[in-house]
C-alpha cells in the first residue's frame, strides 16, 4: 500500500509538471482543467464497474483487472509521451532565483502547508469512508460503486468550466472554496443518516477536488521558474505524502475513541483552516507587492 500511495503521488506530480510545459502562463488553469477531464472519465466508469466486477468475479479477479489496466496505462504513457526541451516550454519566469538556486517566496510556503493540512483531512475522511458505507450505512456492492462513482459525475463539466474561470478570477478564492466545500462533504458524512442524502453529499467531494487540484497546480506553477518546477512539484509530493503517512493513524486512533463520524467532522474542520491559511498566502501576496511597490 505504501509503495502504491508514493507511486501514485509521483505520477500525478510527474505529469502535472510535465502537462505545464506545453501552456502558456495565463492559460495554465485551462490546460489543466482538461488533462483532469481523462482522470474524472475514468474514475467514472471504473468506479461504476467496480461493483458489477465484485458481483460478479470477486475481489481476486478485481484487483488482477485494476493491475492490468494500470500496466496497460504506463506503456501507453511510455510509447506516447515525448520530452519537452526547456527551450519549447512557453511558462513565463516571474518568481524570484539567487545564484544559489530558486529563492523560495513565503507565500508558496504557506500554498504548501495549507496543501498539507488539506490532504491530511482529506486522507482522514477517506480512511473511514468506506468502512462507514458498509458497517454502519450497510449498503451493497451495486451501492458501493454507485456512490463512489456519483462523487466524480460533476467533475467533467465543472473542470471545463474551471479551466476558463480559474485563467480570469482569483485563484487563491478559488481553491479555498473548493477547500471549504470539500470540508462541507466531511461535516454532512458526519450527520447523516439516509441513503438518501449520501446521493447529495457525494458529488460535494468532486467539486471541492476538482477546485484545488485543478487551480492548485496553476497556483504553484505562476509562482515557480520553469527550471525548478520539477524540484517544487517534488516537495509537493513529499507534503502530500507526509499527510497521507500521518492520516490513517490519526483517524485510527479518534475512530477507536470516539467514532468514525467524530473522524468526519474533524476532518471538516481541518478543511476549514486549511482553507482560511491558503487565504492567508494571497494576503501576503499583495501585501509584499504593495510593500515593493512603495505604497
């Protein structure tokens, strides 16, 4: 599992820098608005087959298709992708570098830590999620899939939408609302009780996702030199892979305690301030622009 999380963490960090070499600066959250859209379609349907395939051939022959799909995946990524030249790439420079290397700005600091605390509830909230589904909502395999599929059916059209809002409106508001929505999914996990309303909280998880993972990167990669993106995207993954180390164990040791929805509506409030710091880091933005700028 562990070699599988640091797996995952790397190809999406790997890709996303990789798909930021082919935009240009302003359309960044464009471009990664549609190279989200193939992971939402097959999220989709493989969530959608996942419980015909436990009904129907068992949890064995599940995880021998999800493999085979997987390998499929990287040969294809092998055969089709190429390697952008630092000459073809159009990001413009803007963040400040020393002879010594990149000089990290205080605000991406806080994008990270904010980055951080919001996988970690994000991670938390997921630990729990599906064994809330089966032991207390106690739904089937056909529900299973179902649910987990609804939780990506807003994805494709709000990333389309988000490509384009995310290149003209603030994307510090932007993300931090994805972050409070996403939180708002956890706090509902946390008091509901019908099958019913888990329909309507499921899709919140999409819509807080696909903000913050989708305007995070244009985010990051605005405030980055070209040649040291791939070092930050690193840290990046090393941020969200130091959450999802911790997640586990602390929604363990609160759902021993205290329940598992006691683990929901922390994970909500964690969110929440994730939210909040992240707003912070465009505070600090202006006012080191204003403070340059002599005003």
């Amino acid at each position: 599992m562990a070699v599988n999380q640091l797996a995952a963490s790397l190809f999406n960090a790997f890709t996303a820098n990789w798909v930021t070499r082919f935009g240009l600066q302003e359309q960044l959250g464009r471009l990664h608005g549609y190279y989200r859209i193939s992971f939402s379609v097959g999220w989709v349907l493989a969530a959608w087959l996942m419980g015909e395939t436990l009904d129907n051939w068992g949890v064995t022959s599940t995880f021998y298709l999800g493999a085979a799909c997987l390998a499929a995946a990287l040969l294809l990524t092998l055969i089709s992708a190429r390697e952008v030249k630092s000459g073809e790439s159009h990001a413009v420079d803007r963040a400040p570098t020393a002879k010594g290397g990149f000089v990290w700005p205080t605000q991406l600091k806080v994008v990270l830590a904010a980055l951080g605390m919001f996988t970690l509830a994000q991670s938390m909230g997921m630990q729990m999620n599906y064994i809330f589904f089966r032991d207390t909502m106690q739904v089937t395999n056909k529900q299973f899939g179902l649910l987990t599929s609804v939780q990506s059916w807003p994805e494709i059209p709000l990333m389309l939408a988000l490509g384009i809002v995310s290149d003209r409106v603030s994307s510090h508001r932007l993300v931090a609302g994805g972050m409070f929505l996403a939180g708002l999914r956890w706090l509902g996990m946390a008091a509901v009780r019908g099958m019913t309303f888990l329909y309507l909280i499921q899709p919140l998880y999409a819509v807080g996702m696909t903000i913050t993972e989708v305007v995070i990167v244009a985010v990051i990669s605005k405030q980055v030199p070209r040649q040291y993106l791939g070092t930050v995207m690193g840290w990046q993954v090393t941020v969200i892979s130091l959450a999802r180390l911790l997640a586990p164990v602390l929604a363990g040791m609160i759902g021993e305690h205290f329940g598992i929805r006691m683990v929901f509506l922390i994970s909500s409030m964690v969110a929440a301030a994730a939210a909040l710091l992240f707003l912070s880091s465009g505070w600090n933005k202006g006012k080191e622009a204003a403070s340059a700028s002599g005003i």
